[in-house]
C-alpha cells in the first residue's frame, strides 16, 4: 500500500499540493488500496520501487506532479492528486488488471493501456474521455 505522504514525496509543501488536490489524493490512495488488496488475494505481488523504496514508479513523477513538471500535460490526472503509476516491473499488476475490469469498476480505478506503460501500471480515478476503464493515453 502507498501512502499518502509516499504518493506526493518532495512536492508534501510545494504550493500546488492544494486541499483540492490532497482530497482528490485521498480518494485515489483509499480506491488504490481496496483494488490492491483484490489483487493480493489473488496472490499478485506488489514490489517496491528500489528507487522510491516503495510502490510508486519512476524516480520523481510517478505520484503527484506540480503543474510545472514537463511530464503530462497542465491538469494532468497526476497534477490533479487523481493518478500514480505503479512499479510492475515484470507487468503482472497490469495482467491482473486486464483479467479483472469489474474488480477496477468496483473500485472507481481506471488504468493506462498496458502497451503504453512498461514496467509500471497507471491507475487513475479520473474517467478518460473514451469513458473506457482501460484506455490509451
């Protein structure tokens, strides 16, 4: 599980880490971890990231990123606090995900096509304009 103060790391007092965003981080993080614990008891492993020591991808931007970041575009889901990208290195995360969209459904989780995110499993609370619960970015 990640936690909160995981999700948004170095950006904790950065002036873009509104009550806005922090709730929308909120909701992410609680809908992160009912899929997570779906997951597991499905005997999926949920590695850390050697680099963040946790499970959020990247080295920087997997979690919350502030509006000047130069990854994702201005109101991005993860400028909004609505967004992380997952470490899954060998993608099983996304195979289970695949294998489970009513589970995703249930627990208001959208997720990046596979195809697009090697080694990480975007999740995002925020529908994509397809509407569809898995989508290419």
């Amino acid at each position: 599980m990640i936690s909160i103060q995981q999700y948004f790391g170095q950006w904790w007092k950065h002036p873009d880490v509104t009550p806005e965003r922090i709730a929308n981080a909120e909701r992410l993080i609680a809908c992160c971890e009912r899929l997570e614990l779906l997951a597991l008891a499905d005997g999926v492993e949920f590695p850390d990231n050697p680099i963040t020591g946790n499970g959020i991808s990247g080295s920087t931007y997997g979690g919350f990123r502030p509006q000047s970041c130069d990854q994702g575009a201005p109101k991005s889901s993860h400028k909004e606090g609505m967004a992380v990208d997952r470490y899954d290195p060998s993608n099983l995360i996304d195979e289970w995900c695949l294998a489970h969209l009513d589970e995703l459904e249930e627990c208001g989780i959208y997720i990046e096509a596979p195809k697009s995110t090697p080694r990480w499993s975007h999740w995002t609370t925020r529908p994509p304009k397809s509407g569809k619960r898995v989508f290419l970015p």
